[in-house]
C-alpha cells in the first residue's frame, strides 16, 4: 500500500492548522509518523513545507514533492491532485489517499478496509452511517431518499444511508483512471468509521474537540 497526502501551507477556515501544535508536535507530523511503516508521497504547495520534512529524520519514510502550479488553489479538487500523484509513482498497488486533519484515525484501519478490495469492490470510501428517515431537496421539493413516507417504518428497519467523511479513500490505478479519474471507484465499499477516527478539523470548534480528545487519551 502506498499512502498520499495532498498537504497545503494555508487553510482557509482554521488558519495554519496543518502546522499548529498537536501534542507536542505540528499536527501534520503527527499523522504523517503514524505510516512510518508504510510508503508515504505528500504533495505541498509549498517550498518550505518541502524542506520541513525533506529535513525531518523522523520523516524518512516520507517522499514529498512540490504541486504544479496549476494544481493550486484552494477551489482544485483532489481527484486532480490523485491524476497528477499517479504520474510520480508508478507502482502498481492499492493507493490510499487521507488527510491530516484526521489526527485519531488508525492506520490499521485503513489497512484492514483496503483487504476489501478485490472483485466485490474496485475502491473503498470511509463514511458515517445514518440509520434514519433521510430526505433531499430537488427543486424546492422534499424526497425521501431511504424509507416511503406512507409506510412508517421502524428506524432500525429502514435502509442506511452512508455519508462521506473524507477520512480515506481507497482505489487502485486501474479503478482510478476507469472510472473517470475518480477516487470512488465503480463499485465503492462504503466503511463506517467510528468516533473518535472519523474526527476532522474543519472549523476551529474542531480544533478545540480533538484537543480535548487528545487530552482524554493522555490522561487513560
């Protein structure tokens, strides 16, 4: 398995959080150091971020590169970010994309989804099941998504809608390039991850959370 972590200097709504703090260390190396025993490529729109970790002995394990110029930019979609990381490394393998924002998920975890692919599943997707009555909005209009509204089904009885969380995505070469290009695959596996993994730092709310997490856990 090789591992990719599309990693940018600025962040938009948490204003440094890749570099912040987290235990005692920037948070992007806390993450990066738990696949140290995995191959890992970063890719960062930043020659400092390059020389940080080019320079880091505990990153030994890490490959970085720099981003082309026009895959920068905050609006520029990881499935290009993947497009482009596929032409650095050429191995023929599962590829499992994640983020560091994500600091309690286990890599375990990751590897342990990717014994799924196979002929049943061409990619994995990690996401939040939602066991409810599920609704969407198309033209002003509300439509169930799971249940019929006219048959009152019990919530455990209805079907589970799973949502994407963004924690990881698993593909191979072939499921990537087949499917348009895509990180979710033609036929996906959908792998609920459970708290407090499937914690993300998106809002500085969230910042706040993990650090209290990370409190709890030093404190077991």
């Amino acid at each position: 398995m090789v591992v990719f972590v599309p990693l940018k200097k600025e962040s938009q709504r948490v204003p440094g959080k890749n570099f912040r703090d987290f235990g005692g260390i920037p948070l992007y190396k806390h993450v990066l150091m738990k696949y140290r025993d995995l191959s890992v490529f970063v890719d960062t729109d930043n020659p400092d971020v390059l020389k940080m970790i080019k320079q880091d002995e505990d990153l030994q394990h890490v490959e970085v590169y720099l981003r082309k110029e026009n895959l920068k930019g905050h609006d520029v979609s990881v499935n290009l970010l993947i497009d482009y990381f596929l032409t650095v490394c050429k191995q023929e393998c599962i590829y499992a994309q994640v983020h560091v924002t994500n600091p309690f998920l286990k890599p375990e975890t990751v590897v342990h989804a990717a014994e799924s692919i196979g002929e049943s599943f061409d990619s994995v997707c990690s996401a939040d099941r939602i066991q409810a009555r599920c609704w969407r909005m198309e033209a002003n209009r509300s439509i169930p998504i799971n249940h019929n509204p006219s048959v009152l089904e019990q919530t455990q009885d209805i079907n589970p809608v799973f949502v994407e969380n963004s924690c990881f995505y698993l593909f191979t070469r072939d499921s990537f390039l087949g499917n348009g290009r895509n990180r979710v695959g033609k036929k996906p596996l959908f792998c609920e991850t459970a708290y407090p993994q499937n914690l993300d730092i998106d809002t500085e709310e969230d910042w706040d959370r993990c650090l209290r997490v990370l409190k709890e856990e030093d404190e077991q």
